[in-house]
C-alpha cells in the first residue's frame, strides 16, 4: 500500500510509517504534481495540495489524512464522488487556541491593550474605572467541541459559570448548562463573553449578524476563533460601541483588508489566524498520522472521520 505524503515530517516518523509496511513517497506541497509517482497512491497525507494535485487521477486513492482542522480546501465533490474516506486534526489545535481564548479573555477585562498603548507613548495612567474581574462572569462557547472544551477547563479556576450550545443540548464536561441549537439565542442573551468555536456550514455562514449581536448584553465581549464567514463584519461594526471588548482570530477576507475599520478600534483585538500555533504541534500531528495509519493498516475504526458533506 502507497501514501504520499506532502507535509513535513521527521525522518523518525517517515521510517516508523515504513516499518508499518508502507510504501512512502515525500514530495513538498510546493512541488508536488500529478505524476507516476504520485497517481497510484493509495493514502494521501496532506494540508492543501489540491492546486497542483488532481485526485481525479489518482484511481487508487482511498483515504486522505488531513493535518488541517478545517477541509474548505478539500474538493468535496470529487471526494464524495468516488467515496474517499477524510480524516482531520480535530483537537490536535484545542490546546494553544484554547489558551488564546483565555489570553483575550484577561486581555480585555484588564484592558492590556490600553496599558500597552500608554507603554508605548510613555504615558502614566491609573485606570481605576474600566478594570474589571474575571471570576463571577458567565462565559457562552458556541460549539462544545475540543477547543470549547479545552478553554472551559482552563477557565474553571477563574470562578466563572461557563454555558455551551451544541446540536441538541448534550451535557458536556466542564459546562454548567448546555443549550441546543434551537437554543442558541440563549447564550447571546445572558453571557458576558461569547465565543465562537464553530465550523463554516451552509447552517452557519452568516449566522453572527445584527439580529444576534441585538441580543447581546451591553458591555458583554465577543470572541471568534471558529470561521470568519460565520460573521458579518459590517454588522459586528455597527455594535462596536457595546461591547467591552471583541478578540478576532479569524475574518470574512484573509488576509483582513488594510482598509477594515477592525483594525484601529479600541475595544478590537484582531490576531492573523494565529491562534493555532504552537511548538508542540508537530508532536500531536505525528501522533495522529502514525496512529491512523496503524488503525488503517490493521482495518481498525479511525479517529477524527469527517463527514464531508455536512461539513464537519
């Protein structure tokens, strides 16, 4: 059985998917192109080599592993076309995007970004107004998925009650109450904080519009680290006023335009995509690589299998 592999990946981690009985073929995502080499694959290990690779003509192909979270730059119609089985890294981010979440959370409530300012013009001033504590809040997470869950335990020390919303209201560790989707108003409504874990579906893009953000408590914050086109920008620009504070990680166009007035608000804190990095990355990615092609090897159930058509 051949994999082609087009990421990165330690030479440790090559020889150990040999030694499985795999035949391995390493080329570059920059590099790689459809050729004899890479057409009879039967795996592919990839982020996004789909602009130069055609799986059309890989007739063997049937699984790809993706080291990415999100698919969007899958070609779905293909994959489901010919029934290839996908995988992704779910959970494998949770960790530094959960610590970001936390990060923006304490960012805005001890208004770093002021303090940060006034750093840099020199400029000594005691706030003794807008400083704010963390502990009695009520935190809402959009999603009740690794990354929600991973922020909801790191959050658990700061005395906070934290609120969720999933499909169907499924209780989820580290949350005190969960809401379904028919129920997601709930949490724009009686949350301090909202974050937004979510993927981008046809159920989802869109959805953060005035309607919602109308909802939202006057001096809550609003965080998003889900998709950017789960957020209409213009409509989030015209309840800045309210908000405490709001963290992007994530926007409609990326990179974010030069001319978007996100840039220069006070109350914004706007990261590139950033929330994900980490070190340790790499370790967890190869965990998951080996394990998957061991459990496929030996005809076992995969982890992380996305349903390609429903979006997640």
């Amino acid at each position: 059985m051949k994999i082609l592999i087009t990421v990165k990946i330690s030479d440790e981690q090559f020889k150990k998917i040999q030694d499985l009985g795999y035949d391995v073929v390493r080329i570059s995502e920059s590099k790689v192109t459809n050729s004899s080499e890479t057409d009879d694959a039967d795996i592919l290990v990839c982020y996004n080599p789909f602009k130069t690779l055609d799986i059309e003509k890989m007739k063997n192909l049937k699984y790809i592993m993706l080291t990415s979270v999100g698919f969007d730059q899958l070609p779905k119609e293909k994959v489901l076309a010919r029934n290839i089985k996908v995988t992704n890294n779910r959970g494998g981010y949770s960790i530094p995007m959960a610590e970001w979440i936390v990060m923006c959370i304490l960012e805005i409530y001890k208004r770093a970004k002021m303090f940060h300012n006034q750093q840099q013009e020199k400029i000594w001033h005691m706030d003794l107004v807008s400083i704010s504590e963390l502990y009695g809040q009520r935190i809402g997470f959009l999603g009740t998925g690794t990354i929600a869950i991973e922020a909801a335990k790191r959050l658990q020390g700061f005395g906070v009650e934290i609120w969720g919303n999933n499909t169907n209201g499924r209780d989820v560790e580290y949350f005190d109450k969960c809401f379904s989707k028919d129920e997601i108003d709930e949490i724009f409504k009686n949350c301090d904080v909202v974050v937004s874990t979510m993927p981008c579906t046809k159920e989802t893009e869109g959805m953060f519009d005035k309607d919602k953000f109308s909802l939202m408590k006057e001096g809550s914050s609003f965080i998003n680290v889900g998709r950017g086109k789960n957020v209409k920008e213009d409509d989030l620009l015209l309840y800045l006023g309210k908000f405490k504070g709001v963290a992007l990680d994530v926007f409609e166009q990326e990179p974010l335009p030069k001319d978007s007035l996100l840039w220069d608000a006070e109350n914004v804190i706007v990261t590139p995509h950033n929330c994900w990095v980490s070190e340790k990355n790499p370790i967890r990615v190869e965990k998951l690589m080996y394990s998957n092609l061991k459990k496929y090897k030996e005809g076992k159930e995969l982890a992380n299998i996305v349903n390609v058509e429903r979006g997640y």
